[in-house]
C-alpha cells in the first residue's frame, strides 16, 4: 500500500502506525513489521497470525455491538490494516487523569462501570484483548461533553494486535489483571474506580463470573508473590 500521503506518528513493539486521507476519510493505518531477531519463517507466520486475528476480533466487536475502530481496508499480503480515525476522543488513560481530582465525579464512575460492562461483553463472546490497558480504550466527546448512553458507545476499544478467540476463565483472567495493573500503576489511589469496573463486568457477565473472578484472584495473588520475591 501506498503510504506516501501519510505520516508516521506512532511506532510500536509489533507496526508502525499513520495517519492520512484514504477515500476522503480521516484514517489511520496499521503495518505490521518484520522482527529481525526471529527465524524468518516463524516471524511470517507470527505476523500473518496476529494480523489476522486483529481483523477477526474487530469484525467479531461489530457484530456484538462493542464500539471499535471501522476498518476500511485489511490487506493480508502486506499485513496492513486501515481503519477510522477516532477524533474528539481521549484515552481512558488521559480522561482519568484529568478528572481524577474530583473525588465525587460521576462521569468518571459512570465511564469505569462502562467500561467493565464492554470489556464483559468480549468475555460474553469468547473475545481475549490481550493488552486492556487504559491506553487502548478510548472515550469520544461530543462538545467536550463525554456522552453517556445504554449502548456504552462512548467507549471504544482499540489495538486487538494480540487477540485471540475462545478464550478460557484463565485468559479472561488475565484480561482483568492486565487492566488492573494499568489502573494502579498509571492512576495511583483509583483502587475504588477498578471495584466499580469490576462490580460492572461481574454483572454483565452473569453466571461465567464466578469461575473468571476466581481466576483473577489466583492470577493477582501470583502476581504479588512475584514482586514480593523480585
């Protein structure tokens, strides 16, 4: 694909990201790289898996009415991807960081519950992220107003590079910590916005919660053995 009209503004562990004009729409552009220090073979095959998995999963988020990039365009010889340029948005990331002074902030509290009920709907339908972090979820604005509705489209999820289907309580497990882990590290003293996340993806996802929750707990415990014993 020709790139030449676009300009390069991320570059990542696994592609390069661009922004530019494709068809008169604002987009962004998604090429995978080759890993030098791979065997060749491996590194093609890796690289056409993951791709293609990122496509699935963002197909499958349409499909299940979880808001995500549109694609445009996924080119499986060259391992590219062209999607919509989400503007007028932030990441979580920065929506909790500017709001987080305000002890008593019901948008914010409204966004984390959304936010578990999203991340339970991939769970619902066998969807593993594999990096939920508060940088890989967007929240769009509608005149600097962060809108809030019953379908939580105001929440879209971003980067499926490491996705997978079908995933286990474990992997499901995983998806929670990962996203825990993003909230204490990046957003210290927001321990009260992760259990109202959690109280919202325990409820949307019903019965399968207990055996995830249970997983969880198992994968955070691990989690602080590791750093007790550094």
């Amino acid at each position: 694909m020709d790139l030449s009209n676009f300009k390069l503004f991320k570059q990542g562990a696994e592609a390069c990201l661009y922004v530019g004009q494709f068809l008169d729409q604002s987009a962004v552009v998604k090429q995978r790289f080759s890993k030098k220090y791979r065997h060749p073979a491996l590194d093609l095959q890796l690289t056409k898996d993951r791709h293609r998995a990122e496509v699935r999963a963002v197909l499958k988020c349409k499909s299940i009415g979880v808001r995500t990039p549109v694609l445009y365009l996924a080119d499986n010889a060259t391992n590219t991807i062209v999607m919509e340029n989400i503007q007028d948005s932030d990441t979580a990331r920065d929506f909790i960081n500017k709001n987080l002074q305000d002890k008593n902030n019901q948008q914010l509290e409204d966004i984390c519950k959304n936010i578990g009920i999203v991340v339970a709907k991939l769970h619902l339908h066998g969807i593993i992220h594999g990096d939920i972090t508060t940088s890989n979820v967007l929240i769009t604005k509608d005149n600097n107003i962060v809108t809030k509705d019953n379908n939580n489209n105001n929440i879209v999820m971003i980067d499926f590079g490491l996705s997978f289907m079908e995933g286990t309580p474990e992997d499901k497990g995983v998806d929670l910590y990962v996203l825990e882990r993003a909230f204490l590290s990046t957003h210290p003293n927001t321990e009260h916005l992760f259990a109202l996340l959690l109280a919202s993806y325990k409820n949307k996802l019903g019965k399968q919660s207990g055996e995830v929750i249970k997983k969880f707990e198992e994968i955070r415990m691990r989690g602080r053995k590791r750093t007790m014993v550094g």
